[in-house]
C-alpha cells in the first residue's frame, strides 16, 4: 500500500505515525507487515502484509480488511494499493 501522510515534517514525526498503523495491522490480523519503500521520505510510505493461507478466498478477504483499516485512518491517505497473489503451483 502506498500512503501519504498528513502534517509530518520530518522521519522522526513519520515513524510517530508509521509504527502504530504496522502495530495495529499485524495485532488485528495476525499477518506480517512491514514498511517497505520511501524509507528516506518524510511524507510518503508503502507498507507490505503477508497473508498465508490454504484458502484463496480467506486471504482475498484478509487483505481486503488490512487495505479498509490502513484507509480509514485520517492521519493518512491511501494512494494505491498492489496485490501479488501465489499459489503453491508457482516456481
């Protein structure tokens, strides 16, 4: 998910909002989540989650409400988000 965050003016002010939006993911989800890109920006971010399931919908689902929790914060906006779906069947 690519964001844009609200009135950071700084990376120390960016990781203020950054932490608990990760923090909140992974303890409601249980998944993993990271941030991933525009490390060195103060006022962009992209954050990546892992879901790993045996049922395809259920990680469809999954994803779908990290993606509604990530962008119904109003301290952010939610630019774009990107899926890459893998199945057991992928080399």
């Amino acid at each position: 998910m690519d964001l844009r965050l609200g009135d950071v003016h700084s990376l120390k002010a960016k990781r203020s909002v950054v932490r608990p939006i990760i923090a909140e993911v992974r303890k409601r989800f249980q998944v993993s989540v990271a941030e991933v890109d525009h490390l060195d920006l103060h006022r962009r971010a992209a954050i990546g989650a892992a879901v790993v399931s045996a049922d395809h919908q259920h990680t469809v689902e999954m994803l779908d409400a990290v993606e509604r929790l990530v962008a119904a914060r109003p301290e952010i906006e939610l630019l774009s988000a990107r899926r890459g779906l893998r199945t057991s069947d992928d080399e």
